[in-house]
C-alpha cells in the first residue's frame, strides 16, 4: 500500500441507531412567500467495522472518489437537509461493478420521505438513512459492502426540498491500490432512487 495515504480508523460508535429518521427540527410548511430555497445539502458519512477510510473522505457532500483499505467492510449513512424549507424525500442506489461484469449489481435501494404535519404548518429539517428493509424503504439492515482490489461501489443520493428542489451527489468507492473502473453509466444516470425498484 502506498505510503501516500493517509488512514484513519472509524468505529461504528458515530454511526446513526436509527435505520430512517426525521429531524427533529422543523421549518415551516409551505415556506414563507418569497423565500430562496438553496436546495437540498446532502452528507454521506463512511465508516469501518475494522476497515480504514481514506483521511478526509469520511464525510462527502459533493462527487468523489474515497479509497477504502482492501477487503475491509465500510457503512454508509447519509443526511439530507434544507433549514430554510426542509426535505420531502431523499433515497440512495448502491451499486457494485466488477471489472468482469458487463453492469453493475445493486446492493441497497432505499427511499423515504418526510411526514408533514399540516395541522402546525411544519416539516422535517432533515431526513437520515441508515439502513435496509430489504423492500426499498428504511430498515435496520446497515448499508454495508467490502471491496477488493478491482471492483468499485457507486452510491447516488437523490434529494427533494418541501420547495421542490432537488438534490444528486455521486460518491464513487475503490480500494485503495486498485484500478478506478470507467464511470459505468450509473454515474450518468442520476433517476432518484424512489423511481426504481
């Protein structure tokens, strides 16, 4: 492994218990007439069983790359927010790419939305997934995966503002050492999760 990275380990005592949950904070619904949506922020954290993350990529909120250790296990959580209109739904894909497949195989396809409490005019700040039901919705299955040497992890989060809004970054994962396959043509087609099955 070259020594010009530099790792760090991350337990899973940082990783969210809740599989899906909103924030506490709320914002008003609808937003105030004239008010400027800046759009949906999106967070992915990484973290290790006993894996390492590469020294700065723990936390992604743009398009990236983040080197893993090879074979060792990482967890994905992900926020999204808008503190001045809140989120109605957020969802993420995670796929896998072999260099000797002819695509990518999905791992995790999770989405949830917001529940608006109408009655006082407000909705959620933020929504966090954490986990798997293993049907397309949260659960307390974590987002997991572990790569070897050659094959990549793509995740693509997908958010929406209560303003309408909308939101993708795409984090690509590799181990570090190995080849970054081409952009397999998930990295272009940014569908939201909850449009797929």
């Amino acid at each position: 492994m070259s020594s010009r990275w530099a790792w760090r380990t991350a337990g899973l005592a940082g990783v969210l218990v809740a599989s899906a949950c909103q924030s506490e904070r709320m914002v008003r619904y609808p937003p105030p007439a004239g008010a400027a949506d800046p759009g949906p922020a999106i967070a992915v954290t990484t973290t290790g069983d006993k894996g390492v993350v590469e020294e700065g990529k723990a936390v992604m909120h743009a398009d990236g790359v983040v080197n893993l250790r090879p074979m060792a296990e990482a967890t994905v959580t992900a926020v999204a927010s808008d503190a001045v209109v809140g989120i109605s739904s957020f969802g993420l894909r995670i796929n896998r790419r072999a260099p000797v497949s002819p695509g990518s195989r999905p791992l995790y396809a999770v989405s949830t939305h917001s529940t608006i409490d109408r009655a006082k005019g407000q909705v959620p700040e933020a929504l966090t997934i954490s986990g798997s039901n293993s049907a397309g919705g949260p659960g307390s299955t974590p987002l997991r995966f572990a790569l070897d040497g050659y094959d990549v992890v793509t995740l693509i989060a997908t958010a929406r503002s209560a303003g309408g809004a909308t939101r993708t970054i795409v984090v690509t994962y590799r181990a570090a050492g190995g080849a970054l396959l081409e952009p397999d043509s998930d990295r272009f087609n940014r569908t939201p999760p909850s449009q797929t099955r």
